[in-house]
C-alpha cells in the first residue's frame, strides 16, 4: 500500500493535476456563478445568443494569434535545453501575433454588420456594437492566449494557474455587474471585455519571465524555418477553429429555423454544463499532455504515457458522468434553472458522447504534439461536417434531442478513428 501511495506522489500527471486543482476548483466555481446568473437574468433564448457570440470569439481568438499557440507549447517544450531556439520561437510567435491581431481586428470592425446578420439574426442591429468593441479589443485576446501559452511550454505552472484564477474571477464580476444592469447586451459585453484587464496582470508576470522579455529577444534572428514550423500548428488550430465553432452555429442556426429559440438554448446549456464539469479533466490534458508528449521521442515512453493517461483520467471521467447523471435534477436547477427543466432529457446522450471524447482526446493530442497535420485536418473536417449531417438528421426524427444523439454517435465514431491512428503510428514496427 506505501508503495502505491509512493508512486502516486511520484507521478508528475498528478502532481499537475493537484498543482492546477487550485485553478480548476476557482474556474469551476466562478463558471457555475456565471452560467447561474445567466440562466436566472437571461433564460434559454439569452444563453443560446451567447453561444453564438462564444463561437464567433472562438474563431477570431485562434485567427488573431496566427493559430501558433501550440505550436509554441511544442516547440517550447521540446527546446527545453536550448534557450537560443526558444527564443527564437517566441519572436516568430510575437511576430505573427501582432499582424495577425491586427488584421483579424480590422476584419471584424469592418465587416461587423455582415457577422452580426449571422450571428444574431433578428437582432442584429441591437448587438452590432458588441462586435465594434470586440474588434478593438482582439489584441489584448490574443496577446493574454500567446502568454498562457508561452507559459505552458516553459511549464510555468504557478503562474499559469494564478493567470487563469485571476481570469476566472474577472470573468465573474464583469458577468455578474453587466448581467444584471444590462441584461443580454450586457452578457454580451462581459464576455468580450474581461481579458482586457487580465492583460494587465500578464504584464505584470512579463517582467518576471526573462525569455519572454522583449530587450532578450529583439536582437535574435528568426529564419523561414521558424515561421515554417509553426506554421504546421497555425494550419491545424485554423481548421478546428473553422471546424468546431463553425459547426455549432449552424447547428445553431438550424435548431432556431426548424424549432425555436428555447431550443437553442438547451442544446447550448447541456454544452456549458458539459464544458463546466469535465474541466477538470481538459484543464489536465491540454496543462500536461501537449508539452509532455511533445518531449517524448520514443514510441515506446509515448505509448506508455498514453496508457499511463488512461488509467487515471478514463475512470475519473467516468466517476463525473455518473454522478452528473444521478443527480441531473439537482444540477439544472442548482447551475440553471426551472426553465432549464426540459433540459433532463439531453443528459445520457450528451454524458456518453462527452466520455468517447475525452477517450478520444487523449490519442488525439499526439496527432498535435507530433505535428501530423495531415491526419489531424483530414479528422477536424470530417468529423466536424459529420456532426452537422447527423445533428440534421436526427433533429428531423427526434427534435431537439437528435442534437446531442448526433454528438454521442459522432464521437464514439471520432474514438473508433482516433484508435486506429494511434494503432498505426505507435505499433507500426516499419517506423
């Protein structure tokens, strides 16, 4: 028993995920606030307008960094020993940072009245102007997702965490004072303006990360080969930017023609609730697995790491699903409320489909850690595009519900395809 406690202590997957509990317990706590107050002030049609606007950031936050954030995890995990490349990989991700925020930027001022249509439908014009702001705040967006970013590669978890317990907490309190004074427009407001302060803290801890300070890395040559590099990570966050958010605002948008706006609002709440208790376990993944596999050059360490990640995450995710189902009554109403209760219905399809992706997940993030472009951009597109088909589809049959029997059905398909992958590259003895 001592040495099973011994090799718990040991493992450096649990000690990231007690390291980051902090983090994840305040993230938690300040998203069910969030998703309470919502739910109370705005209802189902309020929540589904900001699942609209969420998707849309989504894009635009991935589009304005160059789509180079794990890319730099990568790199700047595997260059653990070699500060020069570091550097190097920094000042291209700088680079490509600024021009793509200023390009992404202009885009969405410019073309604001187009994205509202789109986003907002009949009440485009109420809510042009939370476009307008966002194009002038895209910078402070992508420069905070390059920082967290750079700190995740240089496994800076301290102040990652503190970073991310800040953000969560400025998130809460600008929810809570512009939900309540505003309403709609006012939700709307809160999710495009909080990182705006939280650049103020990155700067702060800027000055305490000698890599990343600018008089260190101004003189450094950058070559075609760093931009190229990263570039292989800009193509594959582009397409699951243009990919996943993209497919649920036609999904969206397909529920709101077909049923209604209370519709809408469901499958976006069983979203955020899915989104809010299986944090813990994408907080863990994207924190440890993108720099960890990233280091391993070994087909056997990284099949090892791998298993290693489903004996503890597997059974853990699978604790969490139970529990959210026995108690699903309990959740609506404590995270949403009664008008949330036709909500129940969407639970067992969603908590199926939710336990095939995290399986899922963890073979996927070797296809980003070892740069298979091809493979991963062929999976996003046509995994997303089935998503689609199927949510239609059974939407036609079933109703609202066929949306989340789409999502269990589509995943557990993702599984199958991502086992496959992992079968070819890992037990393939020619490589």
């Amino acid at each position: 028993m001592k040495r099973f406690f011994r090799k718990i202590r040991s493992s450096e997957l649990i000690n990231v995920s007690v390291f980051t509990g902090a983090a994840t317990v305040v993230k938690l706590f300040t998203a069910f606030f969030t998703a309470k107050i919502i739910a109370i002030h705005l209802g189902p049609e309020g929540l589904g307008l900001l699942g609209q606007l969420s998707s849309f950031i989504s894009i635009a936050l991935v589009l304005s960094t160059g789509a180079v954030t794990n890319g730099v995890i990568k790199y700047l995990a595997e260059y653990k020993n070699d500060e020069f490349k570091q550097k190097k990989i920094i000042k291209a991700a700088v680079v490509i940072t600024l021009i793509c925020s200023t390009l992404i930027s202009l885009t969405v001022i410019l073309f604001a009245s187009f994205w509202a249509k789109i986003l907002f439908k009949d009440h485009a014009q109420n809510y042009l102007s939370i476009l307008i702001i966002f194009g002038f705040t895209i910078f402070f967006y992508a420069s905070y997702s390059l920082f967290i970013a750079i700190l995740n590669g240089l496994k800076e978890f301290r102040k990652y965490n503190f970073i991310g317990i800040w953000s969560s907490l400025i998130g809460l309190a600008f929810s809570i004072i512009l939900v309540i004074y505003a309403g709609v427009y006012g939700a709307l407001l809160a999710a495009i303006t909080y990182q705006s302060i939280v650049f103020i803290i990155i700067i702060f801890y800027k000055s305490k990360i000698e890599l990343v300070k600018w008089k260190h890395i101004k003189d450094i040559n950058i070559q075609q080969a760093d931009f190229v590099n990263l570039s292989k990570f800009s193509l594959m966050a582009i397409v699951s930017a243009a990919t996943v958010p993209v497919s649920q605002i036609i999904i969206r948008n397909y529920l709101l023609n077909e049923i209604d706006a209370e519709t809408v609002g469901y499958y976006e709440g069983i979203n955020r609730l899915s989104n809010l208790y299986l944090t813990v376990i994408t907080t863990t993944l994207s924190i440890y697995y993108l720099p960890k596999l990233s280091e391993i050059t070994d087909n056997r360490l990284l099949k090892r790491e791998i298993f290693k990640g489903y004996k503890i995450i597997l059974p853990a995710t699978f604790i969490i699903l139970v529990l959210v189902f026995l108690f699903k009554n309990l959740v609506i109403n404590i995270v949403f409320s009664q008008k949330f209760e036709m909500m129940e219905v969407y639970f067992l399809p969603q908590l199926i489909g939710d336990f095939f992706k995290i399986a899922s997940w963890l073979l996927a993030f070797q296809m980003i850690a070892k740069a298979m472009t091809k493979i991963f951009i062929i999976s996003e597109i046509f995994f997303s595009t089935l998503l689609v088909i199927l949510t239609m589809s059974l939407i036609n049959l079933y109703g609202g519900i066929g949306s989340v029997y789409a999502y269990a059905i589509n995943y557990f398909l993702y599984f199958i395809s991502m086992l496959i992958i992992f079968n070819k590259t890992i037990y393939d003895r020619k490589k």
